[in-house]
C-alpha cells in the first residue's frame, strides 16, 4: 500500500517475474499497481484493476488470450478476487499466501490457478487455501496447491516465484478470452 508508485515495483517478487520473462525474450507489459494506503485489493479496486488492464491491452495492442494475474499475500487475496469477479479473462493465474474467503468458486474454476502457501505462515491458513482449492477441483477446475515446509508468509511471498511455476503459468493460454 501507498501514494509513491514505486514501493511495489522494488519487490523482489517483482524483480523474479520480470527477470523471468527477459530471459526467455517474452514481450510482455507488466502492470504493478500500488493499492492506495486507506483501500485493499477487491471490491470496487477490482472495477480499477480492469479498466487498467483493459487500457493496456488497447494500448498496446497486447494478445487478450495471455493476460495472467500473479500476486503474493494482499496481492495474492486480490488475484482471487479478480478470478471471482472477471471469470473467463485470465489465460492462468498465481495466488501466493492469498485468501480465497468470499471468493465464487465456480467463477475461479474457469481460470487454471497455482497457489502457493508455507507451513509456517503466521497469516494467512493453509487449511482455507486448500479447502477452496479443493472445491475448485470438484469444479474440474485446473488447481495446483503448493506448499513450502518451513516457509513463513514473507518467504512464501519473495521466493514462490520460481522458473517451474512461472513456466505453469505461462505456458497456458486462454481460448475464450472475455
């Protein structure tokens, strides 16, 4: 949270996605937005979040069929969130020590989700992770829950972002974008 702009973009987890994709020479924009200091991820921030998306696709002329949405702890709450309330517009998604509380679970299957959670995360359960993660499943939704033996909520959230679960996310493309 805050007013700068540039808090969030200094985020390691930041740094491993971009690194990411300049290695293996993918265009991409990456849009990192800083949720103001009094709000949270969800509700009405969710109507921002599209319209800012749906400017950078029609700006850039981006490919609708590969947007995805990554985000660790309030960001990883919000890529729920988003999953729930825009059903059919991400080609995969990344929730790192999200909530999926409050989440419509039918609208989150539709997306292919990877979630990952440490066993010594002191704020957010695993059990409530898992247990929508397991209905998502009942769904025949495409869910992937991962957890780190020992990892707390920081660790979960800096070093989650790893070539084999970028590469999940990546490599899934969206046939029936929105």
């Amino acid at each position: 949270k805050g007013s700068d702009n540039e808090t969030q973009i200094k985020e390691k987890a930041v740094g491993a996605i971009a690194g990411y994709l300049a290695s293996r020479h993918i265009s991409s924009v990456l849009i990192v937005p800083q949720c103001p200091k009094n709000m949270a991820w969800g509700g009405k921030m969710n109507g921002v979040l599209k319209a800012l998306i749906d400017d950078c696709v029609s700006e850039y002329m981006a490919d609708a069929c590969r947007i995805y949405i990554l985000g660790g702890s309030m960001g990883g709450t919000g890529t729920w969130s988003m999953l729930s309330d825009y059903p059919g517009l991400f080609a995969a998604a990344m929730s790192v020590a999200g909530n999926p509380t409050g989440s419509d679970v039918g609208n989150v299957s539709r997306t292919p989700v990877l979630t990952v959670m440490g066993t010594h995360d002191e704020i957010m359960d695993i059990s409530l992770v898992r247990n929508f993660s397991d209905l998502v499943a009942s769904l025949c939704g495409e869910v992937l829950l991962e957890t780190e033996n020992g990892w707390t909520h920081e660790m979960t959230c800096t070093d989650s972002y790893t070539d084999n679960r970028l590469d999940w996310v990546f490599r899934h493309i969206n046939t029936a974008p929105l």
